[in-house]
C-alpha cells in the first residue's frame, strides 16, 4: 500500500520536474521516499532535480544513498560524474564515467561525458578515441535497426 502511495508522490515529481518546478519535484521525491525508503528511482530523480537546481552537494548526497540501493548502477555513476563535471572535480568525475563504462560498455552518455573531461583536461588524444568510440556505438545502434 505504501509502495502505491510512493508511486503517486513519484508521477507527481516527474511532472513538476518536466516544469522545472523543481521545489516541488523535490518535496515529491523525498515524500515518496519517505513512504518507500528503497525506492531507487525516486532518488535518482530526486538526484537529477538537485543537480538542475544547482544544489550538487545534496545531489552528490542522493546518489551516494541511491548507490547504497543498487551498488552496480552505471546510470548513478554517470550522474555522480555530472555532479563533479559542474562543480569542476574533473579528476572525480573521469572517474565515475569510467566506472559507468566499466558497468555498462555502451553507455553512450558516459563516453560523450568522459570524452569531455578528457577535452578539458588537455587529454586530446584520449578526448579522441572517446569520440571514435562513440561513434562506432551509434554504428551499432544504426546497424540494428535495419
């Protein structure tokens, strides 16, 4: 039952989150949360609506709670890189894309991302490679769809 009423509290933070209404995306999800205190997606989005609302320190906080649910999440890694890359821990968040790679091998998002770090780090070469590497994803990607 309390499970449903997370759901709820859930939809209602995604909708306000789509409005960038994002004091109330955040009362949502930590409702939900507080209803079903394993609910994964909701503090990822709960994550996702700080970091948007230039809060990172409680965005960082989030995905550290959410990592403690799903300990092997690429997509948690990728945002804790997000988190990092905007607050200029470039060192931080190779890291975490890296992680998120070595979870998830075609995760498209985390080598656009760590190809960036690798850009603004002076890391040309590496800066590179992500980029072939990315686009022999989309090859992949265009290739099954035929």
């Amino acid at each position: 039952m309390k499970q449903q009423q997370a759901k709820v509290y859930y939809q209602a933070g995604n909708d306000f989150l789509k409005k960038r209404n994002y004091l109330k995306a955040i009362k949502s999800y930590k409702d939900a949360i507080k209803l079903y205190s394993g609910y994964f997606k909701a503090y990822c989005n709960l994550g996702v609506t700080y970091k948007n609302a230039g809060l990172f320190r409680e965005a960082e906080e989030t995905y550290e709670k959410a990592l403690k649910l799903k300990p092997n999440s690429g997509v948690i890694f990728n945002n804790l890189g997000n988190v990092y890359m905007v607050t200029n821990r470039l060192a931080e968040a190779k890291l975490f894309y890296q992680k998120a790679i070595g979870i998830y091998r075609e995760y498209k998002e985390a080598w656009y991302n760590l190809g960036q770090v690798y850009y603004f780090t002076g890391e040309t070469e590496k800066a590179v490679e992500t980029r072939v590497m990315l686009e022999k994803l989309r090859q992949i990607v265009r290739t099954k769809g035929c």
